[in-house]
C-alpha cells in the first residue's frame, strides 16, 4: 500500500489500494480498460450524430447507429453530482471515498471517484482533471481531482 493509499484517519481522499478488485472487462469495454492501462481516458463517439457515448456500447443510444469510434479525452471536466462512502462494501477499499458524476469536456458523463481534496472540497462544477492509478492485473483506474 503507497503512502497515499493509506487509511488517513481523517477526510482527505485518496486513490483506493491497488488490492481492491479489478475490472472484469467484457469485449465492447476491453478497448476503454487497454487505454485505461495506458493512462489514457477514451470515450466513443457516433459517426452518423457526432454524440458523445460513455458508458462502452455497441449502438449509439440517440440515433441507433452501430458506427461507433473510439476517441481520446482530454480528460477535463466538472463534478455534477457526488456521494461520500464512510462504510466500504468490503474490507480492501479506504474510506472515505467520493463516487461522483463527471461531465468531461467532450460532453459525456462517467462515474469515477474524487481525490486530492478533502470531503467539505467537494461542490458542484469543480473543475477536474483525470489521473490513472494501478490495481491488480495490469489494471488502471481513472480518479478525477481538483484542477
């Protein structure tokens, strides 16, 4: 456990330990979880209406369009919503941790946690930008702190 990963005993957010459970990632995500491990934040967007798409899919969910390309984000945007976890769902992940929704510049919204401030730092339209951290297997995961 780095430094920074560990328990604090007080508000400050930090990156989980590298010892929390990977991803599982499935064949439309693989190529978001392979950037991710580059320290790269990809999106796709629809080629017939130009949409930005954030969770991985294989259809645009305005149009229906099946052309869907992978693009790179700049990975800046601001906090539209949070919540504060002070009870882990298991034993590995640190608390407290802050699960918010992000809109990225590139005009999507993912869900990835907060840190780099403390809890009372968190509000609605700070400006973020996105920093990868390792877990198990190769993995990276995106957290957002403040910019």
């Amino acid at each position: 456990m780095s430094p920074e990963s560990a328990p604090t005993g007080d508000d400050r957010l930090v990156p989980q330990p590298a010892t929390i459970p990977p991803p599982t990632p499935s064949s439309h995500s693989a190529p978001y979880w392979e950037a991710a491990a580059r320290h790269e934040l990809v999106y796709q967007r629809c080629d017939a209406c130009k949409r930005a798409e954030f969770d991985p899919a294989v259809v645009c969910r305005r149009c229906g369009a099946r052309a869907l390309t992978w693009a790179r984000s700049a990975g800046l945007g601001t906090v539209y919503s949070w919540t504060v976890v002070w009870r882990p769902q298991q034993p590995s992940f640190v608390v407290p941790y802050a699960p918010a929704i992000i809109d990225l510049d590139e005009g999507y919204q993912m869900l990835a946690a907060v840190i780099g401030c403390r809890v009372a730092d968190l509000a609605v339209g700070l400006r973020v930008a996105v920093e990868f951290h390792p877990v198990a297997d190769g993995f990276a995961l995106p957290y957002f702190r403040p910019a």
